[in-house]
C-alpha cells in the first residue's frame, strides 16, 4: 500500500500541524483517521488534505498558523522508510474564525466527538480555537457559554470544507473512520458534535501517538 495509489479497504492517516503565531516552537497536531471504500490515487489523498485543513481553518482562530499536513499509510514506518508511505504538504496559513477576548490557553481544548456506527464515541481535540468570550467556569469546571453556538460553528466549517461527503457510509473513495491501536478494527464516522471542553496537559500522549515524518 501506497499514497501513490490505493485500493478499497485500505487505511490511511490524516495529521495536521498548527502553532501559536505568538510561540511557533510549541507545535501540535490533529490527527484523522480513514478508510477506502473504492479505489484512487495520490490526486484523490490530496483533495482529502485539502478538505480537512479548509474545515480546520474555519475552526480555529486567526493567532492559529497551520504548519503542514501529512497523509501516510495505516502501517507501521519501515527503516529504511519507504518515500511512497507519505506525502507532505507545506502550508503557511492561518485559521480565520475572528475571535473575541483573550485567547484560552492551549491547554484548554474543544472537544469534538466522532460518531460511529457502533460503540464508543471517540473525540478530536482542538486546541487553537476556544477564547475566554467562548468560555466560563460558573462551579470551577469549564464549559462552553453557548453551545449552541460552536455545534454551529462545527456545521459551517464542515460545509466550508466539504468534508460531509467523507463523513458517513458512501462517501467515495474515503471514509472518515475510527481504527483501533492494532488495526484490527474499523469502523466508520457518521457524524461531528460538539462535546464541550476538556483540558489537555501540552505533551498529552493522545497528540503524539506515533512518530510522524
């Protein structure tokens, strides 16, 4: 398996890298997860990227530069690496979501919850989108002032990315998806919902899960 090409079935990563304009060595990343329902091609993996990190950009504030994004196969890296496992895409943008107030610190995430078509819901992290207008802490606990208002400012930057048709059986050729720590088990994404906010420690494991080129 390859980026050069694919076939159904097969399994890719999605990791999008992100920093503070304001502090550029303290990096994170989102990572996505997929799965190919048909066959495709390196031209299909990199619509896929452009998609998601135009769906990030709505989400996050403009102090958010988006470093780079990389799309690797669903395997484990070989040494000597292999050249077709991965594409890298730089990028030198910003998210666009105008903000008001302070900004929360990025150890504070909105979560957003991945829905699947059995078990456990699983979540994205995102650090680089919540200020304190987004905010409050009335029993000690932060939670969102409006949730209304960020499931729907979800919506819009799923539209604005177009990334509902890798959401949900039959979206062609990949699929949004959760797979397991041993690759034994995928299943697939049928929806994003807000989920409110969860405070992430900066070196949290669940951004670095592997290596990455």
């Amino acid at each position: 398996m390859t980026v050069l090409s694919f076939d159904t079935n097969d399994r890719f990563t999605l990791r999008i890298y992100k920093h503070y304009i304001t502090n550029p060595d303290r990096e994170w990343g989102n990572t996505y997860e997929f799965v190919a329902n048909s066959s495709g091609d390196e031209t299909d993996l990199n619509t896929l990227l452009t998609a998601f990190v135009l769906y990030e950009k709505n989400l996050h504030n403009t102090f958010t530069v988006f470093n780079r994004a990389v799309v690797s196969t669903w395997e484990e890296d070989s040494t000597p690496y292999n050249p077709e496992g991965f594409l890298v895409v730089e990028l030198a943008d910003a998210g666009v979501r105008d903000t008001s107030g302070e900004l929360e610190p990025i150890t504070s995430c909105w979560s957003v919850a991945r829905i699947p078509t059995s078990g456990r819901l699983g979540h994205i992290f995102y650090r680089g989108v919540l200020s304190q207008a987004d905010t409050t802490a009335p029993a000690g606990i932060t939670v969102l002032v409006d949730p209304s208002n960020m499931a729907d400012l979800l919506s819009a930057a799923i539209t604005a990315g177009e990334i509902d048709g890798y959401i949900g059986a039959g979206g062609a050729p990949l699929t949004l998806a959760m797979i397991n720590k041993t690759g034994t088990n995928t299943r697939v994404v049928t929806g994003l919902a807000s989920a409110g906010v969860v405070q992430m420690p900066v070196d949290h494991a669940w951004f670095n899960r592997t290596t990455t080129p």
